[in-house]
C-alpha cells in the first residue's frame, strides 16, 4: 500500500510540475510575442492586395529586431504594424526576408519597446527531435495571446523546404508565432502553416530555428544571407534525406555531375535536406562537400554563387499593373513579368494577364525597371505596343505563345519598400 501511495504521489508531482513549466513558458511568452499587422497595396507574385493579420517575437532588444514569417511581413512592399501586449500599434520596418524559408525579420524602434517586455531566447545550437513537448504561441483567430501544446512530430521537406511537423494546433493568427520547448522555454520554430482541417488532423509546420538563427546571425554581421542561386538541381528520391544531382549547369559542371549524391556540408552529415545546404553556403565564398560518386567518397571545394536573391521588391505601375523581375531562385532575373493585375483597370481591359513576360514596349527590349520606365518615357496619355511572352494552358507550361498589345499609358510610379515614387 505505501509503495502504491508513493507512486500515486510520486504521479500527481510531475504533472503538478509540468503544468506549472507550461504556465511560465506561456506567461514568459506574452513578454516577448506581438502582434503583427501589414498591408500591401502593390503585390508581388502569387501576393494578394490586402491586410495580413499575424505574430511576431523580440530576438533582439537593442537593435528592435522581431522574427516572423515572410508570409506575415509579405515579400511585396508593404507596411506594417507592430502591437506589444497591452501597448498600441507602432510602426515597423522590414530588415530582411527570406526567398527560400518562410521567415523574415522586421523591427521597431527600440524606443518604442515597452520596459517589461522580455528578448526570446532561441535553441540555436540543435535540431529539435521528434517527441519534443513544444508549445505554439500567437492569435488564432484574433483570440490574442494564447498557446496550445503538442509534440514535436518529425521534420518533413517539403516542396523544397524543410519545415517542423507539429500536433500543435495552429490557424490564422499563429504566423509568425514562436514554437517553443516546454520543458527549457526556448524557440525552436516560427510557427507557418498548416493542412486543411477538412482532410487532416494535426498536420502543423514552423520553421525551424536553428536556420533562421544563422540568418539574424549574419545579418548582425553586416552580411547578406540571402540564399544563393544554385546552378545545380536535385533529383526528387523516395529518401527525404538524400540529395541526388539531376541537373548541372555549366558554371558548376567542374564540381558535380548527373547523380552525385551530397553526403555531407563542411563536415555536417545531417546536411542531407536543401534546406541544409543553403544553410551553410549563406554568407560564405566557398564551402566543403562530400559525395558520392561511382560508389566513391569524394572531397571538393565548391564556390558559392556570387549572385544572391534579394528579397527586396522594385517595380513600376502604370495603367494599373505592377511590373517587375522575379526573385524566385529558378526564374531569370533579366526577365520583366506581370506581377499584379487591378481590376477594372486599363491594363486588365488591355488583356494583359498576371504572369506575363514583357520582352519589349515601343520596341525597348525590357529587362529591368529602368527600360521599363526608359520606355514608357514621355508617353503619357498615349498608345505604346506591347510584345508579351505568355505561358500556355495549363499555368507553368514550358511552351509559350507571344502576343502583341495596345497599352494606354496612365499614372507611371516607381514601387519599392519605400514607398511610392512618382
């Protein structure tokens, strides 16, 4: 009967002390979580005009730095709120966002901090594993500052990305949010997404921390992070943790060849996602690799790509739409798309569509802004013919048709991050 007692006791201790760690870690949050609001007027891409409604949390008290997703602070120019607990709205600025993880990191100025508000503290040092007792922190639904728990599930690559597959319950409002351990309190993701509840349960993502610790960390270095443009692409393989080259361009043709397989990234063998890989080669001139080819370890020094993938959107509006270069890593840089539409506007009357290449108007042969705004020069009020290279049917086919059309020119400006220049 005592050593049933003892048990019993020793039972009702451990869930006494785990519901009491699960309340400082929540309280603890509420110090360091805000509530993010932005807005885009001219999108970018697949972005839509409108208010996004999210989370952020402090990673840096000195210099008013916050973590959050990129789909939150929104890769087209945009403005943002930021809201302390109990404190009003202030404004925010981007510092960085990211094209490859779904992460960003704004800020606010630091004397706009509230005195009780607390700086997170991020597990940067390992990869969460799997059973992990986490908590997810942010605003569903506007229901503001509020936490559910689970477990760490399993880290997934998904659609090029890795990600943090949770239980913990995640919806609209928990962007951006921390993911933290509910045992030491720490970071150990930014919560992003979620499936569709009407077909699954449980099926939660976040960032994980530990590569966007090596983005803040560059980035308080003075260096870029963005990931660099890799001239190489891998073979999709049954085995989520293997990276199989399946296309070489020529620049890095004297290091790989079709079905190398990439063992290890300066020494780190768990570098087996793409993911990984960008992580090491950020900031860096030059990284080591092992693979495996012909059934032999090998040992090269890859240089990293110069050309990075700036985050930072440019474009011009005229007669409704915003035109602009992709900044998506497998898209030509040198290449002017259509990247949003208004409606009822002159360009969509035109026929125009979202998507759409412009190769020249007028005749300038248009790369860039600066020959979008070289041609358009002096034409307001007028017609200007426009040469478009379209994708067919479905979207994302290769095989393309070109297309001429009439554009009346109306209200031209330069969109950017800051702001609207006429």
């Amino acid at each position: 009967m005592i050593r049933t007692y003892l048990a019993i006791t020793g039972v009702f201790v451990l869930i006494f002390s785990s519901q009491a760690e699960a309340k400082d870690v929540i309280a603890e949050a509420s110090l360091y979580t805000v509530k993010v609001n932005s807005a885009v007027k001219y999108p970018f891409g697949r972005e839509t005009k409108g208010t996004a409604l999210g989370a952020a949390f402090m990673v840096d008290r000195e210099r008013g730095w916050l973590l959050t997703n990129a789909h939150v602070a929104r890769w087209s120019p945009s403005s943002i709120l930021v809201s302390f607990k109990n404190h009003p709205y202030v404004e925010g600025q981007k510092v960085y966002v990211d094209n490859h993880l779904d992460m960003a990191v704004i800020k606010v100025d630091p004397k706009d901090i509230p005195a009780e508000a607390t700086q997170a503290h991020l597990r940067c040092d390992q990869y969460s594993v799997p059973g992990t007792p986490v908590i997810a922190f942010g605003h569903p639904w506007s229901l503001d500052y509020t936490a559910t728990r689970g477990i760490i599930s399993g880290t997934k690559f998904m659609e090029g990305i890795e990600n943090l597959q949770t239980d913990a319950a995640l919806n609209p409002g928990n962007s951006g949010g921390p993911l933290i351990d509910e045992k030491t309190g720490d970071i150990v993701g930014i919560n992003a997404a979620g499936l569709s509840k009407s077909t699954t349960e449980g099926m939660n993502f976040a960032v994980p921390i530990k590569l966007a610790c090596t983005i803040v960390d560059l980035l308080k270095q003075g260096k870029n992070p963005a990931p660099p443009i890799l001239p190489i692409t891998l073979a999709t393989t049954l085995n989520d943790k293997e990276m199989v080259v399946g296309v070489v361009k020529d620049e890095w043709s004297k290091y790989f060849t079709v079905g190398d397989r990439i063992l290890s990234v300066d020494g780190d063998q768990e570098a087996r996602y793409l993911s990984r890989l960008l992580d090491h080669m950020r900031g860096k001139d030059q990284v080591s690799v092992t693979i495996k080819r012909n059934g032999q370890d090998q040992d090269i020094k890859v240089d990293v790509p110069t050309s990075k993938n700036e985050a930072k959107r440019l474009g011009v509006q005229v007669s409704g739409m915003t035109l602009g270069v992709s900044t998506l890593a497998d898209v030509s840089q040198k290449e002017i798309w259509v990247q949003f539409l208004d409606d009822a506007s002159v360009a969509q009357q035109s026929l125009f569509r979202e998507g759409d290449i412009v190769l020249s108007i007028d005749g300038v042969n248009t790369k860039s802004h600066e020959d979008v705004l070289k041609a358009l020069e002096g034409k307001d009020k007028k017609d200007v013919e426009v040469i478009i290279k379209r994708s067919r049917q479905p979207v994302g086919s290769t095989r393309y048709d070109f297309v001429v059309r009439k554009l009346r020119v109306e209200n031209v400006f330069v969109v950017n991050e800051a702001g609207i220049q006429k």
